[in-house]
C-alpha cells in the first residue's frame, strides 16, 4: 500500500500514475486521483519492483513498491517515499543528489559574484572548473556507489536505468564500464540492463565499421 500526501495546488483533482518498466516500456499499474492533498496506490504484487509515479507523461519520482506501507510526499521543493527498507535508502540517495544538484546550479551565481568583486577572468575560468569537475566527480562515484551497493536488489538496476536514459544514445561511459565490472547475475541478468549493455555494443561496433 502506498499512501501519499501533497501540498502542491497544482496537483489537486490531478490523477496520478503509477508506472513499471516491463518488456522494454513503462505500463500502468494504478492511477488515482488527488483529493484535498490526500492520495493512495493499491493492488497487489508479485515481487519487489521499483516504480514511478507520473503526473501525465511527466516522471514525478521513483518509488520501490515493496512489503510493508509505504508514505509518499509531494511538496514544491522535494519528493520522499519512506517507511519501508529500500524505500528510505533511494529518499537518502535521492536527498544526496540533490544537495549535489544544488550546489552546481550555484556555480552561475558564484560567477557573478566573482565577476562583481572584479576577480581577474582567468582565475574565475580556473576556480569553477575546478569546482564543477570536483562536484561531478563527486555526483558520479555517489551514483557508482549506490548502485553497487544494490547490485542485488531492484535499486541497483532502477538507478541504472535512470543514469542511462540521459544519454543520447547507448553507449557504456567509462562510468558505465567500472559499474557493470564485476557486477553480479543479478544485475548484469536484469533485462533493462542485459539489452542495455547489448545495444551498447552493438552501437560501438557499428561506429566502428564492424
């Protein structure tokens, strides 16, 4: 059961979708409707699975549909799903990536700043490169690590598939590459990750002229 609550107007009356990623597309599970902040998922499961909620064709937020009740927010600033192990660990990893987030898109205004204090040109190119390869290093191994910290339940995959629906086209990063090294058959088994990986390759030897 999934229970949630939001305090964004623009969500009431709206009806809520509930989406899984089977053979190679996301489906429906359930839908319902916000009414006075208040709204709930049922149905029941097979298996732990991870989920999205869409608003329309907008992903809102994953969620790991799992045992136990789950709690679901929606505010302006933040989205959560706790009350439940896997749930509670993707709200940490999820707040963690936002904080990262937060910091780059404060690299612009740190530019201003700089520019306003009249800082020598050069010495602003050096200080935000320096700071935005830090902050992306730093975003990458805290993707890396959670994924191989859940190489073998259904986060794992679902922060994989997230990580490589940005990209324009399948390709395995050198990212990628150190994730799926020594992942386990769970992972690599996954079908979203297995045709994910097949695709990769097959678009590397076709770049190649095999």
């Amino acid at each position: 059961m999934v229970r949630g609550s939001s305090n964004v107007d623009d969500l009431e009356g709206q009806v809520l979708t509930l989406k899984v990623y089977v053979d190679g597309e996301m489906k429906s599970i359930d839908s319902t409707r916000v009414v006075h902040g208040r709204f709930d998922f049922g149905g029941s499961m097979d298996s732990t699975m991870l989920a999205n909620v869409f608003l329309g064709n907008l992903s809102l937020m994953p969620i790991v549909l799992e045992e136990g009740e789950v709690k679901l927010n929606i505010s302006e600033t933040q989205q959560t799903a706790t009350g439940t192990p896997l749930n509670d660990s993707l709200s940490g990893f999820i707040q963690k990536k936002t904080q990262l987030d937060a910091r780059m898109a404060e690299l612009p205004h740190l530019e201003a700043q700089m520019i306003m204090d009249g800082t020598d040109h050069n010495e602003i190119i050096y200080e935000l490169g320096k700071q935005s390869r830090e902050l992306s290093a730093e975003n990458d191994e805290l993707i890396s690590r959670f994924i191989r910290a859940n190489y073998n339940n259904v986060l794992g995959p679902g922060i994989f598939m997230i990580l490589t629906s940005s990209l324009p086209y399948p390709i395995l990063t050198p990212q990628l590459e150190e994730i799926i090294t020594n992942a386990p058959p769970y992972f690599l088994g996954h079908p979203y990750v297995k045709e994910y990986i097949k695709r990769a390759k097959e678009y590397e030897e076709k770049s190649k002229g095999y």
